[in-house]
C-alpha cells in the first residue's frame, strides 16, 4: 500500500513530509512517490502502545469469553491504540490460568490490537497498599507460579511489592524472564532502593497505591525519581494525577523514562454505573471509578485521549507522543517491533487531522478504522 502526500513523524520523532510505503504487515519505504492513497492533510503517527490496561467498551481482560476479547481488540483500535499488554488482576492461580489460556488463544487472531504478552498486576502485592486488587487472593511471591502461568502465555510485566516476603529473592530470577515492576507497595525509599539494586527496572502506575514524597520520608515515588535506570508509568486522565504532577514528573523523569498508560477498566467509553473488577464492584460516577469504599479503581479513559492531555498539560509534543508509543515499547523489549515509523518495523500508524482528531488506524499494514 502507498500512502502519499502526507505528513509523518520520522524514527527521531520529526516531522517530514511525503510518503509510506508498506508491504505485508511492514514498512517498506519512505520517499515522495505519487499514487496510491492520497492522505492530504492528515500526519501519520506511530501506533499507540498501552502496556497496562484491563478492559474497555464494557470488556475485561478477564472475562475469558474469545468474542467479548476480540471486541476488546477492536475498542482499543479505535482509539488509536494498536498493541496492548492484557493487565490480570490479584486472583487464584486456577483464575489466572484460565485468563492467561483465553488471551493466549486470541493472539495472532486479534481484528484489532494486537497482544504482546501479559502484564500481571498482582497478586503479590501489600494489603496496605492493595488499592482495588481483591484482598483475599494477595499473597507472597511464587516464582514456580510464576512460571507455570508463564508457560500458558507470555508476561512481560510483573507488579509487585519489593517488601513483601520473597519479593526480592523473587525479582532476581524473574527479571530476566520478565520486567519486574513496584506496585502496591508499603515500601520506604531504602526498601524501594533495595528493589532496584535486585531487579526492578519499572515502577506500575507512579503515585498510586504507593508511598508519597514527602519532606522526611522521600517513599517509593522518591526513590524511581533518584534511579536513573527505572521507568514509570502515569495515568494522564487528569483525574488519578493532577496536570501540575504530570508536568513535574515528567520534568524530572526525563526523555524516554515518563510511560503512559490507561489502567484503563472495562467501563471505558462506557456509561456510568456498575461494573466488576477483579471480582470486587466497581461504580463508575462522572466517569470516575471506585469500589464501595470509595478506593479509587483504575481509568476510564484510553491512551489517545491520555495524548491529547499531555498536550493541554503543557507536554512537548514530541515527548508526549514518546511516551505513548516508544517508551512503552521499549519497557516491555518491543521497539523493535513497533513504537515508531522506520523501515522494517510493523506497520502500526494512526493518521490525525491538524486538530489532532483520529481519522484513520492501521495495523500491521491493514486500515481496520
């Protein structure tokens, strides 16, 4: 397919103008070439890639219905978002493996998203911490768990507690089988410092369900802010972090280490009401999420819209779009799939207007919105 006389943004993130060529699933070329699809007006990006988020359109990752998932796929296509790492919840192996089973029997099969692998929020997380993951299922790190369910289908993200028992002990091994990122974490700052120096490299959902910064006691967020090496994911809606915190942490972060992400539920783009998560009631009001008690319980929102708040936050644009597409790629080892435009890698493009409304997603070489 020829896509010509448009604009793109290259493999460093610059704007050029002329044209894409894709083969297969593949791009094959840039040049100026005439023909084929005229894209006038329209700026091609990379597609966006959201490794942590547990459903949309009323679908979760956990619903373990093949149909209902590739409904799912296709929800988040037409957001833009054209690879996702599927985010289980803190159940029972039995659960989980059932999860995993059903995840891995869509893949290569997706109609819209496609899958990498899974990122496993929980279950070995603090009580104190839990946030909305269910509090009878917590429980200490289980590395031949972990490998049994590993063998049902990939993880390439791994959130736990480095305080808890076994963490450590566990992120040594694991981490070289699968990022190991902090989450719902007690942790002090020594203890989170501790975690980076035994195998963590990734912090899940930066400020939430984790200690604070505060002036004598700097916690975990303190701890990825002082770990050069350490990534760290947000949830730009706005709501889980205020415009002033994202604009800060991104500041501080630097190129390449802020990851959006959704943490999206299965109430995104849904009505508000009732919904479940992880076996524990969800009730979403002026699209805000919370359990019963009040706790807040993951997004509603999707990436691209998460794109368009980095930019009202102020955000440069090339870092906020990074932070969508590259940098997560790169977290989870797959920047040389997808994550930018350049020769080789996956045909994964979202074409905007110059008012940043989605017009156009393809997805391995195939327009599927």
């Amino acid at each position: 397919m020829l896509l010509s006389n448009l604009k793109y943004v290259d493999k460093n993130f610059e704007i050029k103008s002329g044209s894409i060529e894709t083969e297969g699933e593949k791009i094959k070329a840039f040049s100026f070439s005439n023909g084929g699809t005229d894209m006038e007006g329209l700026l091609a990006l990379p597609g966006f890639v959201d490794i942590h988020t547990h459903g949309g359109d009323s679908v979760d990752w956990c619903d373990r219905d093949e149909k209902m998932l590739q409904k799912l796929s296709m929800y988040y296509a037409k957001h833009g978002v054209t690879s996702v790492c599927p985010t289980t919840m803190t159940l029972p192996e039995a659960d989980l493996s059932k999860i995993f089973a059903s995840i891995e029997n869509i893949k290569r099969k997706e109609s819209g998203a496609y899958i990498h692998g899974i990122n496993m929020e929980g279950p070995y997380v603090s009580y104190e911490k839990r946030g909305a993951q269910n509090p009878d299922y917590i429980r200490p790190a289980d590395e031949q768990e972990f490998d049994r369910l590993n063998a049902i289908s990939k993880i390439l993200l791994v959130d736990l507690a480095p305080e808890t028992e076994g963490a450590l002990s566990f992120s040594n091994n694991v981490s070289k089988k699968a990022v190991c990122s902090v989450a719902h974490t007690s942790a002090s700052f020594e203890e989170a410092k501790k975690g980076f120096e035994n195998g963590f490299t990734h912090a899940t959902h930066l400020f939430n369900a984790m200690t604070a910064f505060e002036s004598r006691k700097p916690g975990v967020v303190g701890a990825v802010f002082d770990s050069d090496r350490v990534t760290a994911e947000l949830i730009c809606d706005g709501f889980h972090l205020a415009p002033a915190t994202v604009k800060l942490s991104f500041k501080i972060l630097g190129a390449h280490r802020a990851v959006a992400i959704s943490d999206s539920l299965s109430s995104a783009g849904c009505k508000d009401g009732e919904y479940v998560l992880g076996g524990q009631k969800v009730i979403v009001k002026n699209s805000r999420a919370h359990l019963e008690d009040g706790t807040i319980a993951g997004s509603t929102t999707n990436l691209f819209d998460e794109f368009k708040n980095l930019l009202s936050f102020s955000i440069p644009f090339t870092d906020a779009l990074a932070a969508c597409t590259i940098d997560p790629a790169r977290v989870i080892g797959m920047d040389s799939v997808c994550g930018s435009l350049e020769v080789g890698k996956n045909a994964d493009m979202i074409f905007v207007d110059e008012s940043m409304n989605l017009k156009h997603v393809m997805i391995k070489g195939k327009l599927v919105f």
